[in-house]
C-alpha cells in the first residue's frame, strides 16, 4: 500500500549557511514523501531504471556546488558509479567553475537548482524569489542544455510565495532527512557518522561539497550504506515513475 502524505509543521533551523532543521516557513505546508509520489503514480520507472519499490534506495545530493573539491568527488563518484544530484549555486560558484557544472550532466548527475546568491527565500518579493531561480535556471540551461525541474531553497525556507514561483517556473522543491551540519565541522569522520546514523530507505542526503570536510566523507558514507544494501539514485529516480511536480515539496 502506497504510504499517505503527510502535513509537516514548521520547525525552526539552525542559524549559518544551512540548517540542520527541516522548516516550511511561517505555517504548516503538505509534503510528500518519495514512496507517496510513487505509489500515486502507478505503473513502473521507465526500463533499465531503478525501481525504488523493489530496491532499497537513497539519494545523495550536495547543496551550494561546485566548489575546489568538487572534482575530486566526481572522481570518486565516476569510479563508483554513484549518482547524485548537485543543487547548483550560481553566483561564485556556476560562474566559477562551468566546466564542473557541465561534468554534472556529463557524467549522469542531476542538475539542480539552488538560487543564484543563497537569501533565505521567505523574505523575498516574490519578484525577487523569481530573479534568483530564473537566472539560475537561465545560466544552467546554457552549460548543460536543460533546464532544471528541481529546486532546494536554501535552508529548506519556504513559503506560499517560494511554491507559487517554483511553480511558475517548472520546480519541485526538494527538502532531506539526513545531514551532516557539514558547514560547522571538518571532522570527516563526524560527519560520516552524522550521515549514517540518518540514512534510511527512500532517504535523501544533504551534504555540501564545498566544505573541507565533505568530500573525504563521502567514501565512507557510500561504502557503508552500499553494505547495508543500499541503492544510490538520483532525487528523480527515487520519486520515479512520478515526474516531479512543480512547485510541490518532497520530502523523505
């Protein structure tokens, strides 16, 4: 039986880069969970995918990229033949390092969208919200050919506003389950151990790969949760055969 959505209330996040906490804002907003969007959608991923209905799947995703680190990670990844889904930040970081943004798509990763300059997006006009997805989603279609459908807003805020844009512009936003607080510590071995204690079945990881500590974590992380039998897949594979729906919040 497909699992039942599930009104999530508002919870307060840790002050810094990005939170810990999981907040929609200033009232409680619907979110639905992978399995939910699943089991609404019927039928099977297109062939050759991975069903997450019959694999025990997990997706990992990096907020801010690229960074220095970056490559090294894609690397790794390469090597691994790990997917994952990099929430692009545009300002500094796309405009720094194209060619890294490319590789994203290259090499199989998802694309995503992370604002242009990292605001907290609820207190943003609402032409201000759509300034800092569209040139985001503008620059990104450039490098890569695509425009993304997913979106995360930086420190998981979210409003009605924030959803009504993200609508407007094609984006199903992306909350997690599992964090590390990567952006307080270097400690790799802290923040593997945050990660896994988190992980669970239908799961989404956020990590930032822009932080020193982030990316020697990451071989640890998929070792272990490849032993415990798990399958890595991108955030629209782990929703498939759903599409992502624009402008509605999916978490785990």
């Amino acid at each position: 039986m497909p699992a039942t959505r599930r009104k999530t209330r508002t919870a307060a996040v840790a002050a810094g880069v990005a939170a810990l906490a999981l907040t929609l804002g200033a009232c409680g907003m619907e979110t639905t969970a992978p399995a939910s969007a699943r089991g609404d959608a019927k039928g099977k991923p297109p062939a050759g995918q991975v069903d997450c209905e019959e694999v025990k799947c997990i997706a990992l995703t990096f907020d801010s990229s690229p960074g220095k680190k970056t490559p090294e990670l894609l690397d790794y990844l390469k090597k691994e033949k790990v997917p994952a889904t990099f929430f692009v930040l545009g300002n500094k970081h796309l405009t720094k390092w194209p060619d890294v943004v490319k590789r994203f798509a290259d090499e199989g990763h998802e694309v995503a969208n992370h604002t242009w300059t990292h605001p907290r997006l609820d207190k943003l006009k609402k032409d201000e919200i759509r300034e800092e997805l569209e040139r985001t989603q503008v620059e990104l279609e450039k490098i890569t050919g695509q425009k993304p459908n997913l979106m995360r807003p930086p420190q998981g805020r979210i409003n009605d506003d924030v959803t009504a844009v993200s609508k407007e512009l094609g984006l199903a936003q992306i909350l997690w389950n599992a964090t590390a607080k990567d952006y307080s510590t270097t400690d790799s071995a802290l923040i593997e151990s945050r990660i896994l204690k988190q992980a669970k079945k239908d799961g989404i990881i956020l990590l930032h790969d822009i932080y020193d500590g982030t990316v020697p974590a990451v071989p640890g992380i998929v070792t272990e949760l490849k032993k415990r039998g798990y399958t890595f897949v991108t955030v629209s594979q782990l929703l498939a055969p759903a599409k992502p729906n624009p402008g509605e919040i999916y978490r785990p």
